[in-house]
C-alpha cells in the first residue's frame, strides 16, 4: 500500500491522498484506526483496506477509484458519512465476518455501492444509493464463510434498490426480510 499500518494506533485527520498508483493507497492490518475528514481521489486499486482490528470514522469521501472505496475483512466498524463517486468496484467491501454499523452512505455511477459478504453483518441506516449497476449485494464468496445480514433502517431511498441475496443471506429493510435470493455462484459472476 501507499500507506501501511500494521498492529499500531492510528489517526488520520483532515487528509487528502490523490493520484495513488499502490496496491491501496491505505492499508491498515490488525490495529485501532480513527479517520475523520478523509478525501481520496483517483485510486488504481482499493482507497482504504481495513484488515482485522477495529475502525472509527467520520466522513471519507472517494472518489474515482479503479476498485473499493473501502474495504473490510474481519474488521469492527463505526463511523458516518461514507461517499464515494465513480467506483469502479464495491463503495463498500464488508467481507470475512466484519461487524459494524454505518449511518449516512452515498454512492453513486458505481459498479456496486455496498457489499455484504462471508458472515458480516452490517446496519445500515440513512443512506442514498444512485445510478449504480447494483445497489446491494448480500452473498458469500467464500465457501468456508457462513451467510450475512445487512440490516438497512430509517431508509429514506425512495427509488426501487437494484439488489442481489444470495441463498442463506439476508437483508432486512425496515424490519421486512427481503426474500427474492438467488445462488451466491450467480453472484460471484
């Protein structure tokens, strides 16, 4: 990565990262991490990776990025207001038994805008998603993974959501399960 953290504490504030050519422009492993006041922009592969350790945060913007705005494997996360514009991936990668809570998300003219996968489990609240491919997908990837649930409430998205379930996952809206799943393979492609 551009920047690596490894078993350490860290705090990004007010920050811009642009034109970053790394594996990731953050990469962060195994630590305590507080970002607020982030903007990344133009990103030939993921903006922010979070693997392992725990994540607070408070607005990150991205914003032309070759594939995830940000990116979680086994991570505990918190924060509000993620955006991201032009991802050519995932807004949000939240993978490998992630746990965490968002509130205020927009992504848009992005491939998919939140990603829910391999046994995470991620609330969701306020958020906008628009003129994505997918809006949410909620599948596993990875075999020895059991389902996930991303449990969306206070939605405000009048729109109808493009949204992908694989088999034995779940997403919640307003406490109504949405049931229309396909197989997680379908998913994969």
């Amino acid at each position: 990565g551009g920047i690596n953290v490894i078993n350490s504490k860290l705090k990004i504030e007010n920050t811009e990262i642009k034109n970053s050519n790394s594996e990731d422009a953050i990469n962060v492993i195994s630590s305590k991490s507080f970002i607020k006041n982030l903007i990344v922009e133009n990103i030939m592969a993921d903006a922010i990776d979070i693997d392992f350790g725990t994540l607070s945060f408070e607005n990150i913007s991205c914003k032309n990025i070759s594939n995830d705005c940000l990116d979680a494997s086994g991570a505990q996360i918190k924060g509000s207001f993620l955006i991201g514009d032009k991802i050519e991936d995932k807004g949000l990668s939240f993978g490998e038994n992630s746990e965490g809570e968002i509130s205020h998300i927009n992504f848009q003219n992005s491939k998919l805008g939140i990603a829910v996968k391999d046994g995470s489990h991620l609330k969701l609240s306020e958020y906008k998603l628009n003129d994505n491919e997918y809006d949410l997908a909620v599948f596993n990837k990875k075999q020895e993974y059991k389902g996930s649930t991303l449990l969306i409430n206070n939605s405000e998205e009048k729109n109808n959501l493009k949204v992908l379930i694989g088999f034995k996952n779940n997403i919640i809206k307003d406490n109504i399960e949405l049931t229309e799943k396909i197989d997680n393979e379908e998913i994969n492609k």
